[in-house]
C-alpha cells in the first residue's frame, strides 16, 4: 500500500491548525516566558580523574602540553584528514588554510606561552556563524556568499583561546531543517548525518576537527549528535552569546557545541561563556542519588531496537545508584502542541529575516522555500498566539520536572534515514527535541549505543538554569555506557 506522506506546506498548515484550536490561559494570567532563571543546584564533584575518550579534544590538549605532539602534526593530520573525506561525505562549505596558523602557535608553545585552554585544537564552525575573513553561505546558492568582517562573539572567544580554525561546515539550508540531505552519515554514507549541524558532526566522526561550534533552534545540535554518535548540548539560552550569524528564529537560535565526549563539551563550554571551570567544574560524577524521570510519550512510535536502547540506559543509571521514575508527563499532547507551537515561532522569524535580506526562495531547496512561503503568509495574530502558547508550556513543564533532577528520552525514535527517504523525517527525527528549546530548558545528547548497528542516542534535559546539573548527570551516563566506536573510512 502507498503512504500518502503530507507535504512540508501541509505540515505548516497542521501547525498552524494546531496553534489556533488550543485553549489559552485566560488574559488576566497570560503567562510570561522570560520567568526568573533558578539559582543553580548544588553539585558534589566526584574525587577521581575526569576521563573521556583517546584522541578526544581534552586527550589531544593533554598531548600538546606534555610534547608528546605539536600543533603542526595535529594540523597536518586534520588537513590530511579533510583532502581524503570531506568532498565524498559533503562535510566543509569552507577549508581554511592552517599551517601558517599552527607554525605560529607551535613557536608560541615552544616559548612556553599557551593562548587557553584550546591552543592548536581544531575546531570547524557551522556555516551560518560568521568567522572573519571567511564566507557565510549556510549552505545556500539562494543568498550570495557574505565574507565575514567580524567574528562572532562565541568565535572570537574560541580564537582567543588558541583553537586552530579549520572552516566552515555544511548545515541544512539556512539550518532550517533536521536532516542536512546533501551530506553523508559517516557511520553510512546511504544515510543522513542529521541536521541541521550535519557538517559539525561529520567533522567530528572523521578527525578533520575535535570540536565543532553549531547552532540549536528545534533540535540541530543535539539530532546529528545522535545520528552520528556524539556528545551534543543545547545550554541554556544565552549562556553561549548570539550574534553575526544568518538567524533562522532570533528569539530560539542558540549557539551550541559538539564533541566526542561530555568532557570536551564542559572544556568547550567554559570557554564560549568566559567562565573558566563553571562546567568542567561540574566533573567528574556519579549517577548515585541522581532523580530521573521518563514519560512514555518520548516513546511513542520509536522503532524497537531504539527503545530497547533506552530501557538498558536506565537500567544500567539505576544499578549505578540512580533513582528512575515514569511520569505521566509530557504527554503526547504536550509534544505536538510544543511541535507547532515551535514550527510557527521559527518559522516566522526565519521568513522575516529572509525577507529582509533578500533571499530568493526560487534558488531554495524545495523544503525551505516552502516552509518560508508559508510563513509568509502567516498572520501576525497566530504568531502572538504561539508566543503565549509557548509561555504556558513553559510553566507546564516547570511543573512536570519539580520532582526530579533530569528528564530522559531518546534523542531521536529512530535511527538516521536513507538519503533519499530524508523528506518523510522532516518531524520524526526532532520530535523528542524541539520542546526543550522553545521552552529554555538545556538538553544534551550522549551516545547510548547501536540500533540495528546504527548509532542513536539519550537525550537528558533539565530544569532551566540547572546545566551544570545536566552536564554532570550526562558525564556519569558516558561512563556507565558502552563506548563509542572508532571511525575508519570504509
């Protein structure tokens, strides 16, 4: 039989459908969506080294310092690394040359003079984050290449710790969808690396970069992250500054970092808040005492071998001495209203800022150019509604995780889809995602094994303001999961 799949302007429509038929508060206690941040929790680190994994960024740091390498061997390496795979998987927009770049720092480093934490580290940026000197394209012929004169601020903060920029990666146009459909997933190049970050996650898997800046505006961080086998964080909005960037939803984008393992994350966090230790010094920890809750509607519609996945991950934080509860909440309904209600919110600014800056939709991918159509039209009275409709799910979701430390799900329901079947995902694969980044709650993705030899990935989320908490939680999840594989070209 045929599935009848809905077009991506009848998906806009459903939302907009949605977002008209549900209830709102009354207006004399419409809900606020900038609420107070908590304070953070108190965290007890646990005694011990932080580890992570071989060959990860903190790995290689430590390897730099100790002169057991050099910053042009690491360079020569990841340049090696890009000239061999990253046409083939559709990794880079822009390869920056870099061996002027490393000879300097390894003069730096022989005088005894170390930028920062990242001194000669490689690190890739998505294509929608502006890197002076570099163009930004976000991977799309619709608006002309615009090199870039300033640095953003996340970027300048990375440069100002030592990291050796290699380029610019590919994102899902405009970072305006879950699937980057033009590259390839490392793991399988017949499938998708996820999106919209897919460039980030590429560099990783394969060593052309150890750390990649992306952005997160309904999953994109945290669905390349499980699709690929990495550690992928959403923090909490601004905690990573936004600007110089090609915005796709100005009050949703946020600035986010992907790596191999939950350490190099907390190193590169410390780093794009310019708080030295305010996330490494959350590490190393244990599950012991850790309150998790879970709903069966995460669950809903995931392939088996996923869920499977996701019921050994709890089971394996319980032995270790976690507390696992199921919640009745959120629910089904909760999702797709936080589904809509984010489609519309995104949407119109993104069709807002296109239309300010000219892009022409005609030389858009088929997907974006309809889903900005669409929101061109969209009226300005279902877009107030979806604002207070978010602020209401906010306050909802406080409610749901009063009783616990973290939420967990699975990052995605199922594992990375063929190329050719990415169109029927366009919701699938952020389904468990996109609520926590209408809402400002921090969300991580951490690796939780193979589905059907695929990777896939447990996402935990935590109140908001409490991402020291989350880091610590998703740091003693890595070090009761199985290990990550090691890449190798096929």
């Amino acid at each position: 039989m045929t599935v009848v799949r809905p077009t991506t302007s009848q998906l806009f429509q459903q939302a907009v459908d949605t977002v008209r038929a549900w209830p709102l508060d009354p207006p004399d206690r419409a809900p606020a969506f900038r609420l107070p941040q908590p304070a953070a929790r108190p965290l007890e680190a646990a005694a011990g080294p932080i580890e992570g994994l071989p060959g990860d960024l903190w790995d290689t740091r430590e390897q730099l310092r100790s002169g057991a390498t050099s910053v042009s061997a690491l360079a020569a390496r990841t340049s090696a690394r890009i000239a061999a795979h990253a046409a083939a998987l559709g990794a880079f927009e822009y390869v920056a040359p870099i061996e002027a770049a490393a000879l300097a720092l390894d003069a730096e480093a022989r005088a005894g003079t170390w930028r920062g934490p990242l001194h000669g580290l490689p690190i890739s940026v998505k294509d929608v984050i502006d890197v002076a000197g570099m163009p930004t394209r976000g991977s799309s012929a619709a608006l002309p290449p615009r090199i870039a004169s300033d640095d953003a601020t996340a970027v300048a903060r990375l440069r100002a710790a030592g990291a050796l920029l290699v380029g610019k990666v590919a994102t899902h146009e405009f970072a305006l969808g879950v699937t980057t459909p033009q590259a390839h997933n490392p793991w399988d190049p017949a499938r998708v690396p996820g999106g919209s970050s897919g460039g980030s996650a590429i560099s990783l898997v394969t060593g052309m970069a150890l750390g990649s800046l992306g952005t997160d505006t309904r999953a994109s961080i945290r669905v390349p992250a499980a699709s690929c086998e990495l550690v992928g964080y959403k923090p909490s909005l601004d905690l990573v500054p936004i600007d110089h960037w090609n915005t796709l939803s100005w009050s949703l984008d946020h600035f986010a970092p992907m790596a191999r393992s939950v350490r190099d994350v907390a190193l590169l966090m410390d780093v794009l808040v310019a708080a030295p230790g305010s996330f490494t010094g959350a590490l190393p920890a244990t599950p012991a005492g850790r309150r998790i809750g879970y709903s069966a509607a995460t669950l809903a519609g995931a392939e088996p071998a996923v869920s499977q996945r996701f019921v050994e991950a709890l089971s394996a934080m319980e032995l270790a001495g976690a507390a696992v509860r199921r919640l009745d909440a959120p629910t089904a309904d909760d999702y797709a209203l936080a589904n809509a209600v984010g489609m519309i919110i995104s949407r119109a600014e993104a069709a807002q800022f296109h239309r300010e800056a000219g892009t022409d939709l005609e030389r858009c991918t088929p997907e974006v150019r309809d889903q900005l159509r669409e929101a061109l039209q969209l009226d300005a009275v279902d877009y107030v509604r979806a604002l207070r409709l978010r602020g209401q799910l906010r306050e909802r979701f406080e409610r749901t995780v009063a009783g616990v430390d973290v939420l967990a799900m699975p990052t995605c329901k199922v594992v990375p889809p063929l190329r050719e079947q990415a169109d029927d995902y366009l919701l699938v694969l952020s389904e468990n995602c996109i609520p926590w980044s209408l809402v400002d709650f921090p969300a991580i993705s951490v690796p939780m094994g193979r589905a059907q030899g695929l990777p896939c990935g447990i996402q935990f989320v935590a109140p908001p303001g409490q991402d020291p908490l989350l880091l610590a939680t998703a740091y003693a999840f890595e070090r009761v999961a199985t290990a990550p594989q090691e890449w190798s070209p096929s």
